[in-house]
C-alpha cells in the first residue's frame, strides 16, 4: 500500500494510469510556458514548477528548477554548461556472445559497444576512429535524436555526410534537447548486424515514480555468418535467418564444442538483482536486424511510462510488442513478499512476434543473488498479438499536440507506396532478383557525394542537384506546418506502378530529425471514408509499424532543416532501397552549418574518402550492390 500510495499521490500533480481492462483517462497539463528557443545554443530562462524541485524516487516528474515532465522539451531543455565527451574505437576482432565465436566490427573491443550517456541539456563530443581493417568506411547516427539545426551531425554516409575511412576520425558534436533512452549505430550499409552498435541514455524525468534505474535493455537477433555477406538471400527474396538472440550481448546457442572448434561451450544469461517491494525502470531497446520482439516477464506485470523519446500517460500491461528500432521505458514492481512466490527466479522473455513457437530469448531476475538456480519453466507462449504496435489509445504522450491541418497532399497518387522491383534491370519482370522500393524508386547513394554536399555545392536550388534514385521530398512548407505522409503496403491501383507486389512483413518505418504523430493505421488499404485521423495528441514517436498488407499515416512539423532520411528499420530493407529523404528548409542548411563553421571538417572527411576511394575502390572495380544506408 505504500508504494500505491507514492504513485497516486505522484500522479495526482502529474498524470494519470490506466490498465489495458480499462478505457484510458484523460491528462491535463498545467505547467508553466517557458520563453521560446529555437537555436541549439539558447539558453532558456527557467520558470519555476510549483514548489521546490528535486528529482529522486519520490519526484521523478521533476528534473531540475523550471524542467520536468510537463515541459515542452522540442522547444525547452535545460541550459547544463556540461561537456560529455566519448571516443568510439572501431576494431575487427572475434566474439562470442551466445558461445559462439565469430569475427566481427566492434566498439571499444565490445559488443554491445560502450554505454553513452549524458543528462538533459548536455552537449555531448563523441570522437569516432576507424581503426577497421576490412576497408570499410562508416558512420555513427545517434537512432532518434532530433538533431536540432545541426543535421550534419545524423551520421548517415551518403546523406548527412562522406564516410570516415579507414585510419581516420570524425568528431561528432550535438546537444541533448530530449530525454530517455536509446542507441546509436552504424550508417554505412550492413555494418550495424555486424556488430556496430551500442546503447544511448539522456537522463531526465519520468511520468511515474520508482526506486532503482536498470538502464538500458537491448535486445537483439544475432548472426553468425557476415551480413555483407548474406545480403544476397534478401535480394533472393529469402531474407536470412538469424542463429541466436540476445538481451544486452548475451544468450545461449546450444552446440558442442568437441564439434566444432568455434563453440565455447559458455552460454550466459543476463542477469538482474530485485529487492522485494522495490520498484524498478528498465529501458527496453529494440536493435535487432530483422526481428520485432514480443516482451514479458514471468509473473510480473509493469507500467509503460515511454514510447521512444516521448513520456506518455503510464499504463499497466503484462506484455508489450517492440518493432526494430522501437523503445519503451517500463516501471517494473517487485514482488513484495506476501503474493504467491513459488520461485525466487524469474524469466524475462523477448519471443519473435513473428514466430509463436521460437524458444523466447531469455534473461533472468533473481530476488535471491545467492541463488544461482535456473528459473521454473513457464509455458512458452502464454500471450500473443501478433507483429502490431501498442494500441493507439494507450500511448497518450505527457506533453499533448494538437495536429493542424496539413499543408501538402498525400494519399492517392502522393502515397508513399512499399513495393519490390527488378534488380539490377528495374524494366525486367522476371528479374530473379528485386530490390525494395518507397515511393518511386530504390534508394542508392553515392557514398562520395552526399545529400549534404550536392546542397552545399548548388545552394539553394531546390530539385536540379538529386539524382533520382536519392529520392529526395522537399519540403519548404512556412515554418511548423504539418505535413502528412500517407504509406502503404497494400493497394487497391497496383497497376498503375510496374512490379508492385504486397509488403510480406510489416515494416518498422524510422524517421530522422523527428518525431511524429501517428494519424491512422490499419491492415487494409486507407479509405478516407472510413479510416478515422485522430489530431487531438496522437501516439507520438519515431518509429511506427506499418502493419502488414496496411498502411501507416504520420505528420510532422516542418521545423528542422535538414536531410532526414525514412526507412525501413529492418536492415535487410533498408539495405535493399526502402528509403528515401526529406530535404527540410533546404534555403536554410548551409547558412547553419556555416554559422557552426563545420564545412571545413565536412569536406575534409569527403576528400578524404574520395582520395581513399580511389586507390581502393576505382582500382579492383568494386561496385555497391546495397543502398548504401
């Protein structure tokens, strides 16, 4: 009753929960405005919450004086003066985190890489060095931070910037204007499957109280063979199976070292330790290559307190779907002793949605660390709802929006439709091999001429410096206009486009430089006669399922220049062209980076690529057959 009564009394000046069995409540905020910020470096004037604001297990809605749970953080964010800096080490090196050793490209010699962490407001320098030894390029995308006028620190190659080659470093340098947690990740082709990727986490406030902080859980498929290499089977239309899953870089895969000499015979579990009547926050990170996880712990159930960078209205719930890329922060409650305890271990499981009887990934909570036996085994699939995000009525964001009205077309014939074409000869209809298409064509870059650098050397022209297969979307609309974008993977017009064919999967679509509202989605064509928009503070994110044979209909505010790319989250797809790019204010881009002075350092790495480029790439006629992103 006391840990209750903590939650009613901090919600009662918060928010409000609710349980799946219920309809949610409504959320009314009444914090205070604080003054507009609109560039990186602003400093905003703090306004006082109501009463003395100190942030801990009692009050975590607060942060600090004039920050919390309440404020509007796209526009506010704490002034900290505080500098983060982190240098990332790329290495090849073998590894073997289910017990099974393989080479891979890791970070800081570890797998998962290095945790990244900063508070609210920090501004954070993060040096980046190329020390692989396959003649590979690359970059680090920092997956969902916003980047406020500062787009060419995304990390996308072939976009935001050249690739940093072998034997160089690229410093990244951007301000944490939001709050929760994530990853970061490489954005150079299929390196992120092989290992390149690690866990981000912002300090800030929360909409629910509790007592410990676990950080981030990411959870994972993993692969044995090298992704580069395997790309082939998706182009085949038999996209590879993964050999293991992980829950922060451990999990068995059962084989026999007598064997097979690449077998360790050590199969770890990630474990964690809970006290009774405690309450818990665990960071859930979907960083997985193709598979969308359903995520449940034995006897336990939690609240869901965050989608993605977005606090929303805590709801209860016992399992929770999370798509490639997805996050959701959780408030887990310790069993307080006096409930039915017939073990003092607990699974935690993470099942592939897709595959209802697939032995679920596992980790495991021991309210006794002395002991050290396995948990009871509970049945395998005790709830399953199939590949679809959280219901839309659930995730009710702390910090409302009201969506305007849109100031472009979409749907009909401006539909951003999911498809698959020949490869390489698009015009061949029995091509053995297909490429996946967003819009009108496969996405494929020039990793020595990026988005970034085609503005900057044409300036303000608007659609003369793209090549086609860039797809670039322009958006110029006046400034904080919403703009809608309707995508589907089933159509009622399929002829009218050659070589469409159904989405077979549902696709987790991510977009870079926002957050954005889900308007409508559904596994059936949209029909504006029936299909409900909801603009009164929709489900808030950035990454959305597009459910399979259905479409997806998102908007966002015209308000960060930019070029922001949207994808398919599963990497074979992004890696086969479903892609494309938003240019954003395009006017406004390079008098941004101009005033940051980074053109230099910018078009020193792309020399730098290019001199590189030559002397490997131009000598043994090596051709990218991926996207590149």
């Amino acid at each position: 009753m006391k840990f209750l009564t903590r939650v009613v009394d901090f919600l009662a000046h918060v928010t409000l929960f609710t349980d799946r069995s219920q309809q949610p409540l409504s959320y009314s905020s009444s914090g205070n405005a604080l003054g507009a910020a609109t560039n990186l470096d602003v400093a905003v004037s703090p306004t006082p919450l109501n009463g003395k604001c100190v942030h801990g297990p009692k009050d975590r809605g607060c942060w600090t004086d004039g920050f919390g749970i309440q404020t509007d953080y796209e526009l506010h964010w704490p002034d900290t003066g505080n500098v983060r800096n982190y240098t990332l080490i790329l290495t090849n090196e073998y590894i073997a985190p289910d017990g099974y050793n393989v080479s891979r490209m890791l970070i800081n010699g570890t797998y998962p890489g290095p945790l990244i962490e900063a508070d609210w407001g920090d501004l954070l320098n993060v040096t980046v060095i190329n020390n692989l030894s396959n003649h590979n390029g690359t970059s680090i995308h920092w997956h969902g931070i916003r980047q406020l006028n500062t787009t060419w620190q995304d990390g996308v190659a072939g976009v935001t910037q050249c690739p940093v080659p072998p034997g160089q470093e690229y410093v990244y340098t951007w301000r944490a204007t939001q709050y929760g947690v994530s990853w970061y990740h490489s954005h150079f082709s299929l390196q992120y499957p092989d290992g390149l990727a690690g866990p981000l986490k912002i300090n800030g406030p929360t909409s629910m109280d509790y007592d410990h902080d676990l950080g981030p859980v990411l959870v994972t498929d993993w692969l044995h063979k090298d992704a580069f290499g395997l790309f082939q089977l998706e182009l085949l239309g038999r996209p590879p199976t993964p050999d293991s899953n992980l829950i922060n870089g451990k999990g068995p895969y059962f084989c026999c070292p007598s064997l097979d000499p690449q077998c360790t015979g050590k199969t770890p579990f990630t474990e964690f330790n809970f006290n009774k009547t405690s309450t818990y926050k665990m960071s859930l990170v979907n960083t997985a290559v193709s598979t969308h996880f359903t995520f449940w712990i034995d006897a336990h159930d939690f609240y869901v307190v965050a989608t993605d960078f977005v606090p929303i209205s805590p709801y209860r719930t016992s399992t929770i779907n999370i798509a490639i890329g997805q996050r959701y922060d959780i408030i887990i409650i310790a069993k307080n002793g006096t409930d039915a305890m017939p073990s003092t271990n607990y699974w935690i499981h993470a099942r592939d949605c897709n595959n209802i009887g697939q032995r679920s990934n596992l980790a495991i909570i021991r309210y006794d660390a002395k002991n050290t036996d396995f948990p009871l085994s509970a049945p395998p699939d005790r709830l399953c709802y199939g590949c679809l995000d959280e219901d839309s009525k659930y995730l009710n964001p702390v910090v409302p929006r009201q969506v305007g009205k849109n100031a472009n077309s979409f749907g009909g014939t401006d539909s951003l439709d999911v498809y698959l074409q020949g490869f390489p000869n698009t015009e061949d209809r029995n091509s053995v091999l297909h490429k996946w298409v967003l819009k009108d064509s496969s996405f494929y870059i020039d990793w020595r001429e990026p988005s970034l650098s085609l503005i900057a050397i044409n300036g303000d022209k608007m659609q003369d410096p793209f090549p086609r297969d860039y797809e670039p979307v322009f958006l110029d609309q006046p400034e904080d206009s919403w703009v809608y974008f309707l995508i589907e993977g089933n159509f009622t017009q399929a002829d009218q486009k050659i070589y469409k064919q159904q989405a077979p999967v549902a696709h987790p679509i991510h977009v870079h430089g926002h957050d954005f509202v889900i308007l409508a989605s559904g596994n059936h064509s949209y029909n504006p006669a029936i299909d409900k928009i909801n603009t009164n503070n929709p489900p808030r994110r950035d990454v959305a399922l597009l459910p399979v044979t259905g479409f997806l209909l998102i908007a966002f505010q015209v308000n960060n220049p930019g070029t922001w790319l949207m994808h398919c989250h599963i990497a074979w797809h992004a890696s086969g062209g479903l892609a494309l790019q938003f240019v954003e204010k395009q006017k406004e881009i390079v008098p941004l980076m101009k005033k940051a002075n980074v053109l230099g350092q910018y078009f020193d790495t792309c020399a730098s690529w290019g001199a590189y480029y030559r002397v490997f790439n131009e000598k043994f006629n090596l051709t990218m057959e991926d996207s590149g992103v």
